[in-house]
C-alpha cells in the first residue's frame, strides 16, 4: 500500500501530497485536515475512498460558493447548477443545507431582493411572480416578497409618469406584467380627459 511521504503547505490554500516518495496530488488543505491525512500513514483503499468522498464535497461546496459570489441565488437555482456539474443528489442537498445554515443561501431574503429588483425596473407583479417561480422560489415566499412592495398601482403610475400616457403605455405596463387594475388605475385619469 502506498505510504503518504510527504505533506508540503502551497500558497492559496494547497497541499502538496508524496506517495513514496513521489508527488501524487495537489490538494486543498480543507480536505487534508478534514480527513486527516498525515505523513507516515499508508492509504489503504477505505482511505482513499474517504479522500476522494472529501474531494466530492469541496467540489460542491467551491462550486457553489463561485456561484454565490456572482450574484444572490435561490436555493432551486444553485441545485439546478450543481446537478449540472454533475454532483449526486445527496451532496447536492448536503451542500445547499451548508449554504443555508451560514446565510449564504436563503430563499425568503433572495424574493424580496429579486421583487425589490425587479419592480424598481418597472415590472408587475406578474411579471415578478413569473420570475421568481422560474428562479424556484416557492409561492408562498413570493407573495410575501409581493406584499412587501408598493402596491402595483402606484408602479404603474410611475411608468406613466416617466413614458406619458396613452395606447402604447398601456400595451407596456400590460407586456411589463401589471394587472389590469393597475393600469385602469394609472391610466385612469387620462383616459378620462381624453375626448
């Protein structure tokens, strides 16, 4: 069995592992410590396997976190990336749960950031609605991201204040996803005038 000869500390977190006396991986050093590896210890094949599992989940965990620095993300979102880089549905799990339990993944915060978002950019609440079940955040929280905005109505008149009132107005706030209510409402006093 191979014996670990050689345990040397790189920069950025890496450690360089001799297997008898040869280089055989460059490791982080999470994963080192996490399994323990020291020098003089043989690396049977229950061993290696451990490695390898510690391997796995670092992975998972990098990957998500590269994601997380990018921008907010939902839960559903960063399970749908890390199914595409292949990881099993157990570190998958397992690694959103670490996200969560560090704050770094929280769907409730993420809606009424990404409704806050999106309604500061001139969408209905249909519109927000539609985007936030495609980005998997659960209905429940997305009312609830909903209610804590203005209401619809008073973003409807905004958008005709800065575009003007008319036809084509009222075709945007309906392709902007307001309700109809919505746009009676900001459009209400200028259909009124009109002759």
């Amino acid at each position: 069995m191979p014996v670990v000869t050689g345990l040397r500390e790189l920069r950025g977190g890496r450690v360089a592992v001799e297997l008898d006396g040869a280089r055989w991986r460059t490791l982080p050093l999470d994963v080192v410590a996490r399994v323990r590896l020291n020098q003089g210890e043989e690396l049977d094949r229950e061993r290696l396997r451990e490695l390898a599992r510690e391997l796995r989940r670092a992975r998972a965990v990098d990957t998500a976190l590269r994601a997380v620095s990018r921008r907010e993300q939902s839960a559903a979102e960063l399970d749908r990336r890390l199914r595409r880089g292949g990881f099993a549905p157990g570190l998958r799990e397992e690694t959103l749960n670490r996200l969560e339990r560090v704050g770094l993944v929280d769907d409730e915060r993420y809606a009424l950031r990404r409704a806050e978002s999106l309604a500061d950019r001139g969408q209905g609440d249909e519109a927000i609605r539609w985007r936030l079940g495609r980005d998997g955040v659960p209905d429940e929280l997305a009312a609830r991201a909903l209610e804590a905005l203005p209401p619809e109505s008073e973003r409807a008149r905004k958008v005709v204040a800065a575009r003007g009132p008319g036809p084509r107005t009222a075709r945007e706030l309906a392709r902007r996803g307001f309700g109809e209510d919505a746009v009676e409402a900001a459009l209400g006093p200028f259909v009124a005038d009109a002759p």
